[in-house]
C-alpha cells in the first residue's frame, strides 16, 4: 500500500459511507475527516440513510448503537441486502461495537432471544454483552496486531467474538474474548475508535480501502 493520495486511485475521489440511521455516526464522520487531513488525503464522506447509497460507496462503516435497532432499521431501509452485496464484491466494511454484532453470522442466547438481526458477513459468533452493562464501561491499553504501539481502547457495553472461523484474522483480545477481527474485506471492532483522537484503526481501514481501489480487479 502506497501513500498516494486517495483522490488518484480509479480516478475518482475516495467514496466513504457511514451509515447514519442509529448510533454513532458524527463520531466517526468526523474521526474520518481526522484521519484523511492527518495523512493527507480527501474523500467525500457519504451518510447512508436509505437504499440506494450502499452501491455509491467505496467503504461503509457500521458505527456503535443499539443493535437491535440497528438491525431492524436496516431491514426496514433495504440496506442489509445492499451490505451483503458490497461485501460479495470486496467493499472494505467495517462494524464497531454493534456493528460488530451486526457482522457475525450467529450469536449467543441475547441474540437469539431479542431476534437479533444479523448480516452473516463474517464467520464469527458474537456474545452481544461481553463485558457487562453501560456502567461497567472501560477503558484499556490494547495490543492490536496491526498496530506497534498500545491502543487506547474505550469499550461501552461492548461485544466480544466467541467463536471463529479458520479464515478469521484475530487481531485483539482481551483474556479469552476477541475484540478485533478480519475476515477478508470485513473488519469488526468491540470498541469505539471514533472515541478517541487516537486515528490508527481508521488509518488502518482507509488502507483497506486503498488496497481495493488499486486492485486490478477492482470495480
């Protein structure tokens, strides 16, 4: 990956969507905005509230929220099947906390007894509530694979990866739990990134991005 600017990559400006029905979504707008003038670069940030944006988009990131509402809303909008298809031609995704849910392809029993929308995405199962209620709230100095230093983390009623596939990449835990993962283009986070000035993981999706648009066989 290079450090060209993105606006050079396919000839078009970088195209970066965050999906704006519920949650944390001016957060991370502007953690992006943060992110591209740190290194340079430009992309129109585009929020996603309705079908039709998903195809327009060269990335789109699930921020943190209520996730069953999430999930229900994006049905509702037509944005699920919309995801699913970004993903099938290798759209870099990223899910933050219940957008990280969001991604698994199952859940434990809270998932399964709220009815849970999930978007199967990636093969992992969820626990919705790993780390306790909102009060139990913390934050950590986390090691993260892709990263040479610490990362301050802020986890907030946070999920965790139970179980994964063979093809998934984990890249942080805490004890037995997996806090961060990669499966190909899709790339899910427990904790909240957009929270802290911190811009080393949106860094690291932006290279995703990059990879994708200056891959031959990109769209």
């Amino acid at each position: 990956m290079d450090g060209k600017p993105a606006s050079t990559f396919s000839g078009l400006m970088m195209r970066i969507g965050v999906v704006a029905i519920q949650g944390d979504v001016s957060e991370h707008v502007e953690s992006l905005e943060r992110a591209l003038d740190e290194q340079g670069e430009r992309a129109k940030i585009i929020t996603i509230k309705h079908s039709g944006t998903v195809p327009e988009c060269d990335a789109v990131i699930l921020p943190g929220g209520e996730s069953t509402t999430l999930g229900r809303l994006l049905v509702q909008e037509g944005i699920d099947d919309e995801l699913r298809q970004a993903s099938k031609r290798g759209i870099p995704i990223m899910g933050t906390c219940a957008g990280m849910i969001l991604l698994a392809k199952a859940g434990n029993s809270l998932v399964k007894r709220t009815h849970q929308h999930l978007l199967g995405l990636m093969d992992v199962t969820v626990n919705r509530n790993a780390f306790g209620r909102q009060y139990e709230s913390f934050e950590t100095e986390l090691d993260v694979d892709t990263l040479d230093s610490p990362y301050n983390a802020v986890f907030i009623r946070a999920p965790a990866i139970v179980e994964a596939g063979e093809d998934v990449r984990v890249l942080a835990m805490i004890d037995d739990k997996i806090v961060a993962a990669q499966q190909n283009n899709v790339l899910a986070i427990a904790f909240h990134p957009e929270l802290t000035r911190d811009s080393r993981m949106h860094y690291y999706f932006l290279d995703m991005i990059r990879e994708k648009r200056s891959s031959p066989h990109s769209d």
